[in-house]
C-alpha cells in the first residue's frame, strides 16, 4: 500500500484536497470518502508543462469525477501501487503521452515561423488542412476521448446500452463495420427526434425517434452506414479541431483530453458538420452498404421521406442542420446508386425488426 496525495476534481465545482489516497485491493480509497472499484476508473494523461495524470469515474448520481496526483512523486505512487487490472490502461497511456509529446513538439518545430504555417495555410484548402492535423492524434487517444464523452452522454441519462433496439442496431451496425480498425459500441437514447450521432473511437448512438421513423431494417442501415462514415473519416475530430483551434489539438495529440470530452458529449447529437463531410459520409456508408451485400435503397428511402418533412418545416436550416434533410440530398443519393449498381446486393431482413418495433415506447414517454 503505497499512498499519494491528489485534488479531487469534479464538475462546475473548485478543487477539492489535497486529499491522501491508497489503493487497497481493486478498491480506491480516498481519506474521508467512499471508496471507489478500480473497474469503474478511466485513465488519462496530459500537460503542456509538465506531466498530469487523472484517475475519472462517475459516481451514484452520473457526477464525472477525478483524481490529479499533486507531484511526480504521487504519480509515481499511483503507477507502483495501482492494482493488475488498471496497469494497462496507465501504462499505455503514460508511454503514449511520451510519444505524443515528442510527435507534437517536432510537429511545432517543423512548422515553426509565423512565414511558414501562413504557407501551409495557402497551400492547403480548409478541410485538407484539418484533415492533417487530425491525423496527428492516435488511434488510443481517440478511443480515450470517445470513452470519456460516452461517460459524460451517460450522466444524461436514457442510454440503453442492451434491449431488442440496441440489439438490432448493434447486428446492423457489426455487418457495416467488419475489418474497421475501431471497436464499435452501439447504444440507443430514448429520445423523440429523429436522430442518430457518432463521437469518436467508434461510439454510435441511435434515438428511438428515428427507430420508429425507419420503415424497415435496410433504411435503419442506411442511417447507420452514413454514422459510421462519421467515425472512420475523423469527421468528429476534425469538426473539434475547427471548433476549438490549436490549444485543443495540441491538449489532445499529447493526451489532455477531459475539456474536450465534456465539449463532445455537450454537442453530441447536434455537431454541424460541413457539406463535403456529409457527402462523404453518403458516399463512402453507400460503399459500405454495398460491400456487406446490402441493398443501398433504404439509405434513399429514409432521406427521401426526412425531404419530404423538410417541405412542412421550411424554418429547418438545411444543410446546416447537423443532419440536412433535403431533397437535394436524396437526389444525390439517387445518382450515386444509377451510377453503381450492386446486383448481388439484397434488402436487409431482420428476424428481431418486428420485436424492435414493438418494444419501442411511444413517443412522449
């Protein structure tokens, strides 16, 4: 038992401590307060200055929670005393950091006079330019970042992560993921509109206002194909990046990441994306579909009828809507399917779709 002193540091509210905490067992045990399971702790490392380690965890109410050793000492004490279960989770994101560090620092040099970056910022459209540094943040600190937002949607309550919805999303969503490099996690909110989100590292959320708007499986795999696409092009990281500026990419690429968890989970659900992401996001989910033999008609079937809803709600501010529901969409998405035709692709059958909808709770409640 090795003990260490940290803050407790907890939502809208000042540090609390310095407090003294040991590990006993798997279970945290903070001076003068409950204790916590270790199961229930998510690791994250970070700081520009100097190191930072947070040890995050929700408690009984859904209140997001962290522990910040003070010195290095008790950092030191954390990772020699913490017990087998959490030792992955520190030590790969202790030597990510590391990496990450030096990633960063020679990307800042490389980039280095005003002269240059005003260069690159010619050089490269907008999006390209995003694209790229986007691409500077690992894979692990991605799946982090997504872990920590998810916790955060949690608080929020109404997420079922297991039930006949989420069973269906789920085996959808796994025919349209298979040999991804990210490990998906389906989860449906009970919510009435008609929406579906996707945060990064491979978390897709699905309201059950939009499962009883899908007529039938392949239009649910349409919407789905398209989240995904969401996840595989970085588009949330990207639209972050944009949002937040450099202070937030260079927080994240060395693997500062609890500000902007609690950025992403505040938007999730209702992120703009721009006009090119959401083409790309139709054009490769209709790739997708097709390559897990599904027929793509659904994914034309359900943006036709949200068109269709655009006409009765002409105040909904189309493409900057954070899903645009357009005929001008559809149409798209009508010339992408006359132009690849998929004849081995068949309509997407469902032996729970009958369950699922009847399971669903009526709208309002």
């Amino acid at each position: 038992m090795t003990p260490f002193r940290a803050m407790l540091l907890t939502a809208n509210a000042a540090p609390a401590g310095p407090f003294e905490v040991h590990f006993f067992g798997q279970q945290l045990v903070i001076d003068g307060m409950a204790s916590v399971d270790a199961a229930e702790l998510i690791v994250s490392v970070g700081g520009v200055d100097g190191p930072e380690l947070f040890l995050n965890w929700l408690d009984a109410s859904g209140r997001q929670l962290a522990l910040k050793p003070l010195t290095p000492d008790d950092m030191a004490g954390v990772l020699a005393s913490a017990p087998a279960s959490l030792q992955p989770q520190l030590q790969s994101q202790w030597q990510a950091r590391r990496h990450n560090r030096r990633q960063v620092s020679g990307w800042l040099l490389g980039l280095g006079g005003g002269a240059v970056l005003a260069t690159a910022l010619l050089w490269w459209q907008g999006d390209k330019l995003v694209g790229a540094l986007a691409g500077l943040v690992p894979l692990s600190t991605e799946q982090q970042l997504g872990r920590l937002a998810l916790a955060q949607v949690r608080a929020q309550g109404g997420l079922a992560s297991d039930g006949a919805a989420q069973q269906v999303v789920a085996e959808i969503g796994q025919r349209l993921t298979q040999g991804s490099r990210y490990q998906y996690r389906w989860f449906v909110k009970q919510d009435d509109s008609v929406n579906a989100f996707a945060m990064p590292g491979g978390v897709i959320v699905v309201h059950t206002g939009l499962l009883r708007q899908a007529a039938t499986p392949g239009e649910l795999a349409g919407v789905l194909a398209h989240e995904v696409q969401h996840v595989e092009q970085r588009h949330s990281l990207r639209q972050m990046i944009t949002s937040l500026g450099w202070g937030a990419l260079v927080g994240v690429t060395i693997g500062d990441i609890s500000a902007v968890a609690a950025m992403l989970a505040h938007q999730a659900g209702a992120m703009v994306f721009s006009r090119g992401m959401e083409e790309q996001a139709d054009r490769l989910g209709l790739q997708a579909l097709q390559r897990a033999r599904i027929a793509p008609d659904g994914m034309l079937t359900f943006f036709q009828k949200l068109g269709e809803k655009d006409h009765d709600q002409p105040s909904l501010p189309g493409w900057l809507s954070s899903h645009p529901q357009t005929g001008e969409r559809a149409a798209q998405i009508r010339s992408l399917i006359d132009a690849s035709p998929c004849p081995t692709c068949t309509p997407l059958a469902s032996s729970r779709w009958v369950a699922m909808k009847a399971a669903l709770p009526a709208a309002g409640k």
